[in-house]
C-alpha cells in the first residue's frame, strides 16, 4: 500500500497540474496485456534444495487514463484485472487432515492491478505513432486457485494478498483511426518483479525464501490498446 501512496503522490499532482492549460490533451483506453513468464520456486527435500520451475502466459483487462505532459511525453494511471499464472511444481498446504505429499500441477492469482507511468510519444506519419515509456504495477489478490498434481479437487481460496509489483518497459506503435479513436500495440519486457510470500506454500527453516510465490527468470509479452482521445 506505500507503493501506491506513493504512486499516487508522484503522478496524479503531475497530471493536474498540466490540466489548466489549453494546449493539453487526454484519452481513456482499454488495454488486453498478455504475458508470458518462466518463473521459479524454492523448496527443500531431504534437507537438500530443489527449484522447480515452468512457463505459463498470464493476461487482464484493464482502463487507463492518460494526459499530455509536455510536448510528446504524457502520463497514465489505469486499474483493471490481471491473472497470474505460474505452472510451477512445488509441495503446498493442501486443505485436508492428512498433510503429506500434496504439491500442485500449477497456480494463479486473481487481482486488482494498479498501475501508472510515463511515455513519450512520436510521430513518424499522418497516421502512425511510435511510443515507449515505463510503468509501475501493483497486484493484490483477491482469489487463489491452486491445482492438484494429485487425483483430488483442486484447492481455490478467497485472501486478500499483496502479490507484488513489476516495472515494466513498453514499445510500440499508435494507428490513428479517427480523430478520436487510435489503436496500440506495445511489447512488454518488464525490468524488475518482485512476487511476495503466500503461506499456503511449507515454510522450510533452511531458508526464507521457500514460501515465496515465485522469481521471474524472465517474462516479456504484449499490450494491445485502443483510446478514446478528448
């Protein structure tokens, strides 16, 4: 949550402080991201560590508002939807008396997804923009499905978690399709990820790391937009 203050402090005094002039202008978009990741856990068998890793593509919906700067740089702040996905094998607390030998197939996250950012804009024809910029993300969940590796239901819970954030670098292209309608298309790297503890994963003494959601090895993906322009 201080990531969010924060945020919030940095970006939204920028935005209205640009707000009075004339020149100044603005949009609301929807945006699909879709994103693939190769991430990685840790666990400990017989005292000795294991790091089960595996690939899944994650993806959302979200609503964002952006707002001219100045010149080509604007800001964006959005909210939307976001599930995560890990197809990583790795023993957990399985609800059940017996507490031995469960581990799941794979796992997601279902959250809210808070971001904001800054791009600039470039225009290379009548019709065609070139963009790129960085953008701050927050998740916190909100549901929790974990699949079986064995032969019994899978597990789904309902916390409230703070999942973690990434800061993520953005390129692409604008289509300008009338005046007030343009479409987008931004490959996604993100630079940084952090993913917090979920205690349904074992917690081992050897290290502090083993209830860990998950390290991002690498991840890249795409964003596809399309804006409303004031």
């Amino acid at each position: 949550m201080k990531r969010l203050f924060l945020l919030n402090i940095l970006l939204i005094p920028c935005l209205s402080a640009v707000s009075q002039s004339t020149n100044m202008k603005s949009s609301i978009g929807v945006s699909i991201p879709v994103i693939w990741n190769n991430s990685e856990a840790t666990y400990y068998q017989l005292g000795n560590p294991k790091y089960p890793s595996g690939k899944a593509i994650s993806y959302g919906l979200n609503i964002d508002y952006s707002h001219t700067l100045y010149k080509g740089i604007y800001g964006k702040i959005g909210v939307g939807y976001f599930k995560q996905m890990y197809a990583i094998k790795r023993p957990f607390n399985y609800s059940s008396p017996i507490q031995f030998g469960w581990s799941t197939e794979s796992y997601s996250y279902d959250n809210v997804h808070v971001y904001g950012g800054a791009f600039y804009k470039m225009t290379i024809s009548e019709k065609t923009n070139l963009n790129g910029g960085i953008t701050y993300n927050q998740y916190y969940s909100f549901r929790q499905k974990y699949i079986n590796a064995s032969p019994v239901p899978n597990q789904i819970n309902h916390k409230s978690i703070s999942l973690g954030s990434s800061a993520d670098l953005e390129i692409g292209a604008e289509r300008i399709i009338s005046k007030k309608v343009s479409v987008a298309a931004n490959i996604v790297y993100p630079v940084y990820t952090h993913w917090n503890k979920d205690e349904i994963f074992i917690y081992y003494g050897y290290s502090d790391d083993t209830q860990q959601i998950a390290r991002n090895k690498f991840s890249t993906g795409i964003v596809v937009s399309c804006n409303y322009n004031f």
